[in-house]
C-alpha cells in the first residue's frame, strides 16, 4: 500500500461518504476506519465497502489514549483525517460533558498519538474537520471567511472551537503538519434523522409533527455531503500545512422556506396531494442561544485548489428525499430502540 490513511468518525454520516470515496478512488491507500459506534455511527452506512482491499476498521474510542496508541503502533499511518465528534447541537444542550469528553480530549488524544508515533513529519498530515459554527452567528450581512474570530455559542460549537485550538497549538508548538477545515451544514443520505432534513422526512413519511424552532426564520448553508468529501479530499492532497479552509455552498435557506421545500417535495414522491404535510408543521419553543444566521465565503478554496459544489440544492434536496424513500430499511433500523426512547416524551408535549 502506498499510504495508510486514519479517518476517525468513519461510520457516521460525513465520514462514511468520505471512506466511501478514499476505498474507490484510492485502491493503493489503505483506508482504515477508527470509530467507536456511538448512537450516530453505523457499519450498514458502508455495506458496499465490508470486502474491499484497501478497508479495515477498527472499533476504538478516541478518548481511549492507550487504545489510539496501538492502532498507531498496528499500522504505520501517514495521514489522519479526523472527524469523529459528538455532532448534534441539541444533545450538546442536554449533556456538554460528553462533547468536552470526545470533542476535546478525545482530539487531543489523537494530536499526542500522532506526534509521539511520526519520528519524523515529512510526508504527515493531521486533519481536522471542523464546523462554521465555531464563528458564531451572523446579521442578516456578510459571510464568515477563515480570518473570523472564534464566537462559539453552544457547548458543541465551544467544543469544536476548542479542538481546532488545539489543532493549531500542536501545529505551532510541536510543529505537527495539521491543517483544519471549517464547513457548512450537510445534508444526504446516511445522515441520522436527529438533524432538521433527516428528522422532518421521516416525520413527513409518518405523518408526525414538525417542531420547528422559534418562528423558522434561521437561515443556514446547506452543501450536498458528497462535495465535502470532495472538499476534504483536495485540500487533503493540495491545501497547505498550518492552513484552514471554508467549505461552504452559497447556498442560505431560512429553515421555514426549506421545511416548506421539503414538504412539497416529499408529498410529490410519496404521491400526495401537495401541501398535504403542511399541517404537521409545529412552531415551539426556539433552541437556546440559538444562531440566527450561517454563511460560509469559500472563496478560498474555490480560488486556491479549484473546489466547487457540483449538485444544485433542488437537485440534491430530491435526490436526498428519494434516498430516504427507497431507504425505509435503513431508516426504520436507526430509528429502533433508543432512538424512540430519546423521542418518546419529546412529541407527547408538542
Ligand atoms: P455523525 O454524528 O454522523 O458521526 C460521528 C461519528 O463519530 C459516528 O460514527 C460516531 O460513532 C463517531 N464517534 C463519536 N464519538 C466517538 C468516539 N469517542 N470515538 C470514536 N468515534 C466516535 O457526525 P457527522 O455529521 O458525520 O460529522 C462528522 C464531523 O464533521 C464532526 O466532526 C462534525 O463536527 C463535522 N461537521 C459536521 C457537519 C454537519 O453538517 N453534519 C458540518 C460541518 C462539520
Ligand atoms: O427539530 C428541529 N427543528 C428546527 O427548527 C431541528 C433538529 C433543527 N431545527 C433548526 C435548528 C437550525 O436552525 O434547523 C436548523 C438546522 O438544525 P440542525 O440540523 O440541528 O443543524 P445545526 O444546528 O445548524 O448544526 C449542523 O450544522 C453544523 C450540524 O448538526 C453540526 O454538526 C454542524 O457542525
């Protein structure tokens, strides 16, 4: 093999679309996937994948030093790419200590496993996959560019912040070759239905309220998940060492303008009239310290490695809501179990 590449986080939405893409298009790479399988994380995301070549994965907490230490010792790692995290903002509310635990320690962890592993840094990369919202919010003006100071608002946003810190600290105290990339919200298939697109198609199809936070008028970035692994992959072989890169879409949807897109376009493919599903929306209470507005200026990226979106978000919005359809086995099987149980007294009291 002429690389052994580390993706942390691999099971889980983004990460398995970007295993997905190193497996196929690099079959010289051996890709190994490190993931703990949290609620989030699910092996089925990468079915296709159990019998390639160049795939192995490995069933470690990042926290878990002594554990990361031997899959460093196992293989002889060139790159990481980390993204496992705790990554839902509304269980950041409910529980920040285990997004300190695994946001936090759990990459520090990773940054002294590689630094004590690499006797020499040449040829090395640690990537850390990071999030807008470590910029905080935005007016109804202006974008976040990579020179934003840092306003995170909930424990998860603090704890992302908190981890690309130590990023930079490793890179600037030890030397390590890291580079951090910041992007917007995702959305496609293999998504857990916690987050807004994923929740509100599988309340669509089951005919359940829409809880729709304060009065809808937030407004986030929405990029198709395959062109952030696409993102992720050039600055991987391209971006510059100690940079950070925006990835973002162009692409602002104020949430109640996308639920009622989401609706339309869900009704269409489930052969109902349309706006049947506009009764389930359900206006409650806002999120606390909830950020108004997201926009991500990606011009960086575009200009610099020649990334851009390939999927307009009415093409990938269907495509993403069809996947869902013809998916019922995969979502009935993460909504099982506790899934229910985390919901249960949630929709009595809306
Ligand atoms: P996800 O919740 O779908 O997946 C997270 C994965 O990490 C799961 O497979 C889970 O099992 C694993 N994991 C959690 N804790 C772990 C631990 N202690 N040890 C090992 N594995 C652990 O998340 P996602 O939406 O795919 O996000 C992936 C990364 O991208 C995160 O770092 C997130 O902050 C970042 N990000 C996400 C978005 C988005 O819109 N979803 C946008 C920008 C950045
Ligand atoms: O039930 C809901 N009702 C609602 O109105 C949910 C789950 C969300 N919302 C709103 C809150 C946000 O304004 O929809 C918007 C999107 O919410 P989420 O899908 O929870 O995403 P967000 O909070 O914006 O964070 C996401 O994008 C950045 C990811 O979860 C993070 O992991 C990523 O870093």
């Amino acid at each position: 093999m002429k690389k052994n590449i580390l993706i942390t986080g691999g099971a889980g939405f983004i990460g398995s679309h970007l295993v997905r893409l190193f497996v196929n298009k690099y079959p010289d790479y051996r890709i190994i996937n490190l993931d703990k399988l949290t609620y989030a994380g699910n092996l089925t995301n990468l079915k296709d994948l159990e019998n390639s070549p160049n795939y192995v994965f490995e069933k470690v907490d990042i926290c878990d030093f002594s554990a990361v230490q031997t899959v460093f010792a196992k293989y002889s790692i060139d790159g990481i790419i980390h993204l496992a995290a705790e990554s839902h903002v509304d269980r950041s509310i409910k529980d920040p200590f285990s997004f300190a635990r695994t946001n936090i320690l759990g990459t520090l962890s990773l940054l002294q496993a590689a630094k004590e592993a690499w006797q020499t840094f040449d040829g090395k990369l640690f990537y850390h996959v990071s999030t807008d919202e470590v910029y905080g919010s935005l007016g109804k003006e202006g974008f976040f560019t990579e020179t934003t100071p840092y306003q995170p608002h909930s424990p998860y946003s603090a704890s992302k912040a908190s981890s690309d810190h130590f990023v930079r600290a490793f890179h600037d105290t030890y030397g390590l070759p890291t580079v951090i990339s910041n992007c917007s919200n995702n959305y496609g298939p293999y998504q857990f239905p916690e987050k807004l697109i994923p929740l509100f198609i599988n309340n669509i199809i089951n005919n359940k309220p829409l809880p729709v936070y304060g009065k809808g008028e937030n407004v986030r970035d929405w990029l198709y998940v395959v062109d952030h692994a696409r993102a992720i992959d050039v600055i991987f072989h391209s971006g510059k060492i100690g940079e950070t890169y925006n990835i973002g879409g162009f692409n602002e949807w104020k949430n109640i303008d996308l639920i009622r897109l989401m609706i339309k376009v869900t009704d269409i493919l489930l052969g109902r009239p349309e706006g049947t599903s506009e009764k389930l929306i359900t206006f409650v209470t806002d999120r606390a310290g909830h950020d108004l507005r997201y926009a991500i200026d990606s011009n960086k990226l575009k200009n610099e490695l020649g990334w851009e979106p390939s999927l307009q978000f009415e093409e990938g919005i269907e495509k993403t809501v069809r996947w869902y359809l013809d998916n019922s086995e995969w979502l009935n099987s993460v909504t099982s179990g506790a899934y229910q149980e985390y919901y249960k007294n949630y929709y009595s009291k809306i």
